[in-house]
C-alpha cells in the first residue's frame, strides 16, 4: 500500500482551513529567508502558498546573505513581538557565517512552529509535548492513517538529526514503540532494519536503503529527498525493490514532504490557538 502523503496533507490542510474560517483573527505565520537558495526559495514560496490556501496571514522575509548575526536577531525579536505574528521560522540552513542554534534558541518558545526550540524539544523527550518539530509530526500523522498499532512495535529510525532523526525516535517512543536510533555507518544496519515493523529513513543517500534488507509487511517511511543526475528525484530508500517486500512505503516525491508544510499550518494554528486563550 502507497502512503500517499499528498492527500493525507490535503485533508489536513482542508480541516485547518475550515477552522481559520470561524476565526476572528486570521492565525499568522512569517518565514525569513536569508539569502537566495534555489532549494530554500521554492520552500518558502509552498510555504506562503499553503497558508493562502487555508486563510493564515503570511508574512515573508526576505534577508541578504550577508546579513549580520545581530540584525538577524534583532528581526526575531520583532516578530516575538508581533501580535498579529503566531508562528516564526527561519528557514534552513542559514549562511555559515550565522549561529544557527543561537537564532532558534532567539525565538520565542510559543511561536516556534518548526518546534526546534530547546524548550519544545524538552517537552516532546518528556512526553509533554506542545509545539513538535514537523517532520516527525506528520511521519506520526501517516503512521496513524495505516491503521497499525505502534505499542511495542520495533522502529527502526536511520539518521539522527535533530530536525528528523532524533525527534521521530522521541515521537516513536512516546507511542510506546521500541526504537533503535541507527545512522549511515552503524555496524550490520541491514541486519537491525531486517528486523523492523516500522522504518523510517533521513539520512541524505540516495537509494541507499534495499528492498533486501525490509521485512516483509513493515512500514516504510522514506524522509530522504535526493537529485539523481539525471534530474530524478529519489529518496533515501530503493523504492522499486522495497516496495515489492514493504507493506506499505511512502513514495518521493509526494510523501512525507507534503506533510511536512501541512504540519507546520497545524503547528501554526496550535499556537495561535494556545496564544488566544491566554
């Protein structure tokens, strides 16, 4: 079965944008954008679309790449204190002459809708979570349109980042899962995969997990978004081996990303909702 990420996101952001229409104030979302990335441009730009779509108020930023660490702050810090703003992302990766964490950290805990924030990422390992980090979000959100149980079910996550990997393990864990937390260089990772209900890959290789190594019937969840040479996109996972022995695979594209902007809408209207009643 194809976990198609497309329309799962669809009727997410059809739900949100049902609710913003009784709202007397429209939830807020800015994106800064540093800089002129191809990649990062096209994000920010599906980004803004989405939040037209379901009636938020979208503010984009666009900063130079030369831009100083303390006029990066300092654009936070007015957007902390923006009334009308409810979510703040600074999209990433920033120029590496920036401090990545100290900006993230910049951002007020209540409006950080990538759920990056140190205090947001405390509260999803405590298992009280608010604000989460959107990727493993929307992976938890998939997971729950296949019908299967994830209590005591063995989770695989390969890669460990504290975007994807690190918070999806938290995410499992929390589900009352039992999650090995692997990368691209642990010893015998065919092995542990072979073992998996549930496996979910973000490690930036194409292709690099093989249909050989999956369970027959385990989830797979490919975070991965690669170019090939020849301009295909691919993901972390062989999909065309893979999805003869998976029970059910998402596909790239049209997977996990789609959920992932999705998510962040949701995020964005969870803060706004918990700002309101305030």
């Amino acid at each position: 079965m194809i976990i198609n990420g497309q329309k799962i996101a669809q009727n997410l952001r059809k739900n949100i944008g049902e609710q913003v229409a009784h709202l007397e104030r429209k939830p807020g979302l800015a994106v800064i954008l540093v800089g002129d990335d191809p990649a990062s441009a096209v994000y920010v730009r599906n980004k803004d679309n989405a939040c037209k779509e379901v009636g938020f108020y979208s503010e984009k930023i666009n900063k130079s790449a030369d831009i100083s660490q303390a006029e990066l702050l300092a654009e936070v810090e007015r957007l902390n204190n923006d009334d009308k703003i409810d979510g703040i992302l600074v999209q990433l990766p920033l120029p590496r002459h920036l401090d990545t964490n100290q900006v993230i950290e910049a951002i007020n805990p209540a409006k950080d809708v990538d759920g990056f924030h140190s205090e947001n990422i405390g509260k999803l390992m405590q298992n009280k979570p608010h604000l989460r980090p959107c990727t493993p979000k929307g992976v938890m959100t998939m997971l729950a349109t296949t019908g299967v149980d994830l209590i005591g079910k063995n989770c695989v996550v390969v890669g460990a980042s504290n975007i994807v990997g690190r918070p999806m393990a938290m995410e499992l864990l929390n589900a009352h899962a039992t999650v090995t937390i692997c990368n691209s260089k642990t010893t015998d990772l065919s092995n542990k995969i072979k073992n998996a209900d549930v496996v979910v890959v973000a490690v930036g290789n194409p292709q690099f997990i093989k249909g050989s190594w999956i369970k027959t019937g385990a989830i797979v969840i490919d975070v991965g978004i690669n170019r090939l040479e020849s301009g295909q996109l691919v993901g972390d996972v062989d999909f065309d081996s893979a999805e003869k022995v998976a029970g059910w695979i998402t596909p790239v594209p049209g997977g996990v990303g789609p959920m992932t902007i999705a998510t962040l809408l949701e995020n964005t209207l969870t803060a706004y909702m918990a700002r309101t009643k305030k």
